[in-house]
C-alpha cells in the first residue's frame, strides 16, 4: 500500500485507517435558545503505519512532519483523495538491523485534515 505526502510516495504502508467523521464548527445560538449558524463538514482522520523505513525515508517523514500543513494522496472506498492534513506528532520510530543495514521500524502518524 502506498500514501504520498507533499508529492514525496511512501510505499512500506503496511495499515491505513482512513475515519470520516463529522466535525461541526461555529455554532451560535440566540437568546431563546435558537442555532443561527452550524456549518458541518465531513473530515478524515488518517492513521498510518508504515513497516521497515529506510534512514532516507525516516528523515523526508521528520521533514514533513515539521511542516504546519501537508498535501496527501490516498485510496479511500469513493477513489483516490487528495486533501490537506496536519502531522500531529514527530514520528519516532524503533530502530532495527536488518543485514546490517539500519531500518527504523514501528512509525505510526496520525493526520486530520484541515
């Protein structure tokens, strides 16, 4: 499985849970108790677990993360969405040796969209 951030691909995507919920916002009420305004919009919250990373994709994923907001691409049941998310955490990840090269293992982000 696979997920681009800001036109970097991630192909060790092992798990992605992509959650629709309702967010609502700007909610007002007069004196008698009356909503004058609830505007609802449908937002993801994506949770990603990536497998083995490489130093080179751990570093572009800690490079990203730092940034406020960030573009992904991902499959959901309605097809291919892109929208804008925020990288609420660092990744930080377990490192592994793997035929003595180092991989870093266990990076899982969560990302709600703007």
């Amino acid at each position: 499985m696979k997920i681009t951030i800001d036109g970097v691909e991630f192909d060790g995507v092992t798990e992605l849970n992509a959650k629709r919920g309702i967010r609502r916002t700007d909610i007002r009420y007069n004196t008698q108790g009356d909503m004058l305004i609830d505007l609802v919009a449908r937002k993801y919250q994506l949770e990603v677990t990536f497998g083995l990373l490489s130093e080179d994709e751990l570093k572009s994923l800690r490079e990203l993360s730092a940034k406020i907001f960030v573009s992904v691409t991902f499959e959901a049941p309605e097809g291919e969405v892109t929208a804008d998310f925020h990288i609420s955490d660092e990744p930080a990840p377990a490192v592994t040796t793997v035929n003595g090269v180092r991989m870093y293992g266990g990076v899982k982000l969560i990302m709600k969209q703007r």
